[in-house]
C-alpha cells in the first residue's frame, strides 16, 4: 500500500472469493490422510498468511458464506442465486477446515444462515465508520463496492488492485453510495436478480449521473425524458414506469444489509495470538508440509 496512504485500522476479508478461487487454482490431488481433497485451504491459508505477513493488521475479520437457500433475500425473490450449482461436497467440507485455521491463527470469523458475507461486511464497517474509523475490504465482488467511503479502500488482492472513494466510480461506474440503485436498474447476472430490461450499464451510469438514487429517478421520472444523453429517453422512461415493482425489488437485493445483529465491537476484532498447538493439529490432520508452519511461525513466533 502506497505510503502517502493513511492505514486503515480494519481488514474486512470477503472468504468464498478466495476459497473459491483456491479450489479451482490449486491441484484436486492435494489430499489428507484419508484421501478428502484439501486444496482450497492450502491456498486460503497461503493468502491469508501473506495478507497478514504483507499488512500486518492490527484489526482483522474473516466473513463466510453459511447457505445460498436461507438468506433474507432468498426469502424477498426465491430465484435469487437459484441458478448456482451448489459447491461440491469436496470443497463445502473445505469451508469449515479454513474458518478454523483463521481461528487458530487469531482471527475473528463471522457465519451467518439469514444473512450473507456481504451484511456481514457490511455490518462491520458501519461499526468501524461509526468509531471514526475506516477499512479495507479484501475482495473482488463488485457488490461490496457499495460500503467505501472516504479514507476507505476496496482491494483486489487477485489483481493487486486498490481503490478509494474517488476511484470507485471509474472502475465501477457510479459512486459507492450509488451502487445498489445501479446494479438494480441494469440487473444481476451473477446473483440472478432481475434488472429493468432495456437497461444496461451504460444507461444506468448515465441515469445515476443525474438522479441520486433509484428513489429520486421514480419521483423525477419525466426528467428522463429530457437527458440527451440517452439515445431512446422515450423508451427508457416507459421501461421504468412500467417495471417500478421489479426495480424495487432489485433495489431491496442489492443492498448491502448494514444493521445485521453482531454482539461485537472493534476490539473484539483485533488480531489474538495465535493456537499454534491448534493450528499445528489442523496442518497435521490434513497432511500439510513444512511451508505453512514456518510462514506462521516466522509472522508469529512459536509461542502457543
């Protein structure tokens, strides 16, 4: 991180994306002793381990997605994310194996079946902001772009790429605050939320230069049809009063859930010592090398 950056106090990691990733870039063939695949938490371990050699984060949480079927907003649009395979039982059983490393290595981490990593998130930065603090979240999920606000950065660690407030709308098309409104007006492919057919990235940014939010582009609609800059204002105008609903139900999925219950405050997201007897059992039981040890050791010490 550049010098004339000001530290953020706290590092907010986005799991699924880096587990995920682990799992489809690491060889299936790295087993335990009993032949169950640990891929995914070898190179989880192996970010995580570099993230906190290369940062050295005082403050740190860990967010992990419980179930794609029983989040809130499954509830709100039953298709939400239907279209998803569900994760292979090679790599679900992976997910608890790298949450418990986390732990070992003293690192708080947050699961939620009604709520998703994202609210999670979220949740934790409106705690750090509201403290007078700011963060930084460790991911590449465009969503999450939504929570940077000034003195905050949004990391790409895959792309080593880093983002302030001022930066988001160039490599994302809106400012942050302005996000949900337009990931609802264009849709969702990702997380299969319905948009405002007609409407695409492109149009979205172009109407939320001029509207505030999803709200005032409803109660200022007819102003729609005096921005040059759309090639069909007529037919974009029509689309959204004819779509309301689906835009508002859009609006509702994409937004970050900031309020979600989480009895914890900053300090109980400071970095612990490390078990390193636990961590030492968990290595053993999945057969890992020498590697992993020593980059803990040399981050940690060897004191349990």
């Amino acid at each position: 991180m550049p010098a004339s950056w000001p530290m953020p106090m706290l590092y907010l990691v986005d799991a699924s994306i880096f587990i995920f990733r682990a799992y489809h870039s690491v060889p299936i063939s790295l087993t335990d002793r009993d032949g169950n695949p640990v891929n995914a938490l070898h190179g989880f371990a192996r970010f995580i381990g570099d993230l906190i050699e290369g940062t050295g984060p005082t403050h740190i949480a860990v967010a992990f997605d419980a179930s794609l079927v029983t989040s809130f907003r499954h509830v709100l649009y039953p298709a939400y994310k239907a279209h998803r395979e569900p994760a292979p039982v090679e790599l679900k059983r992976q997910f608890e194996l790298c949450r418990r490393m986390c732990e070992a290595l003293g690192i708080t981490t947050f699961a939620s079946p009604y709520f998703e990593a994202d609210d999670i998130i979220g949740t934790l930065t409106a705690l750090a902001h509201d403290a007078g603090e700011s963060v930084v979240l460790v991911t590449r999920d465009k969503d999450l772009a939504q929570l940077v606000r000034p003195g905050d950065r949004y990391w790409d660690y895959v792309a080593d790429a880093r983002f302030t407030y001022e930066q988001i709308p160039e490599r994302f098309g809106v400012l942050p605050e302005r996000m949900p409104c337009f990931l609802a007006l264009m849709g969702d492919a990702v997380d299969n939320i319905p948009g405002v057919p007609g409407i695409g990235r492109k149009t979205a940014a172009q109407l939320l230069k001029h509207f505030e939010s999803l709200h005032q582009l409803y109660d200022e609609l007819d102003g729609v049809l005096k921005l040059r800059c759309l090639r069909n204002p007529g037919f974009v105008c029509a689309q959204l009063r004819d779509l309301r609903e689906i835009a508002f139900l859009a609006r509702r999925l994409t937004q970050i859930a900031c309020n979600m219950p989480l009895d914890v405050g900053l300090d109980g997201l400071r970095r612990r010592p490390p078990n390193m007897a636990a961590l030492h059992a968990l290595y053993d039981a999945v057969n890992f090398g020498p590697l992993l040890r020593m980059q803990a050791e040399r981050i940690f010490g060897r004191a349990a």
